[in-house]
C-alpha cells in the first residue's frame, strides 16, 4: 500500500501544519511516511505546498510526480498541479476558492466549502483541520483518533482551540468515506 498525497494552497492556509500532521499521525498509525514541504519566499500568500507519501513499505521516490490523492485550498493550487492527478485519483476541494472546472474519468471528488463551514465554527483558522479531517477519514489505514490525539499535542499551548479544532476535524470528515 501507497498512497502519494499534495496537500497545496497558500501560505497562511495552514498547509505545513497539515502536512506535519499526516506525518505525525501516520507514524501513529505504524507506518512509514515522508513529509516534504515547499514554499514560496512570501510569508503570507504564494503557493505551498507539502508532499506526503505513506507506506507500508520504505519509500524510495519521497517526492511523488503523479498523486494518489489532490488536497486543494485555493484556485492557484488547482490550477498549478490538478493534471498531476492518477486516473482513479482522489481530488478534495475547498469549494470555498475553487471553481471546479475540470472533468477525468474515474476521479473521485470531494467538495468541501471548508472556509465557509469554518467560519460559521467561529474561524477560518479551523478550514484546514477541517479539511484534514476529511483527508484523514478517507485513507483507511489512518484514524480520526490518532488525528485528534497529534491535533491535542501540537495544540497543548492553546488549550481554547482544541475543542473547536477536534469539532473541525470532525465536520471534515463528515464529508467523506472511507476508501478500499
């Protein structure tokens, strides 16, 4: 089992974050994972992204050329990198920004307005544990819990967030099931 996985947006979206967490939670999981993130220069803005690939095998090739599954938070993204795709592939979308305007046969698509869910929770902060959620909950070899439990670690010092972030992970997940 592989799964090659670009989770990509803008920087202020959260994207390393997601990143360090399906890395954290995978090694829960007792797997073996590789997490590389890219940014832009910009502290705000610009394209990020974070490539993660998970295994039950060592991983050779840590930067996947075709992805397995596409987690898009803003149109740029999209537009950047949806033809990297596998046919059969998995494409999650902040229906928030993106248009989607893009048809492959046999892709599986989840459309999420994960910014506008987040701020009827009370913040856009929460659009990424939101999305990650619904990442999470589709990769069958990986649990909510275990997300939960890296989401209350890395959070230890903001205690007020972890309740609303625990409810974002799980209105992410929500969205979507399990795949074989």
């Amino acid at each position: 089992m592989e799964k090659r996985i670009l989770i990509s947006g803008s920087g202020g979206q959260g994207i390393m974050l997601m990143g360090q967490m399906m890395g954290l939670t995978t090694q829960g999981a007792g797997l073996n994972v590789s997490v590389y993130p890219n940014y832009g220069p910009q502290q705000r803005g610009g394209t990020s992204n974070s490539r993660v690939v998970i295994s039950d095998k060592d991983i050779y090739a840590p930067i996947p050329n075709v992805l397995d599954i596409f987690v898009v938070m803003n149109q740029e993204a999209f537009d950047m990198y949806a033809s990297k795709i596998k046919p059969q592939g998995v494409l999650l979308i902040n229906s928030s920004q993106v248009s989607l305007d893009f048809h492959q046969a046999g892709l599986t698509v989840a459309a999420i307005p994960v910014d506008d869910l987040s701020i009827e929770l009370g913040n856009i902060k929460f659009a990424n544990m939101m999305m990650l959620g619904a990442l999470v909950n589709m990769i069958d070899v990986l649990q909510l819990d275990g997300l939960i439990t890296v989401m209350a670690e890395k959070m230890k010092n903001k205690q007020d967030f972890i309740e609303a972030n625990k409810a974002a992970i799980k209105k992410g997940a929500s969205f979507t099931a399990r795949l074989t």
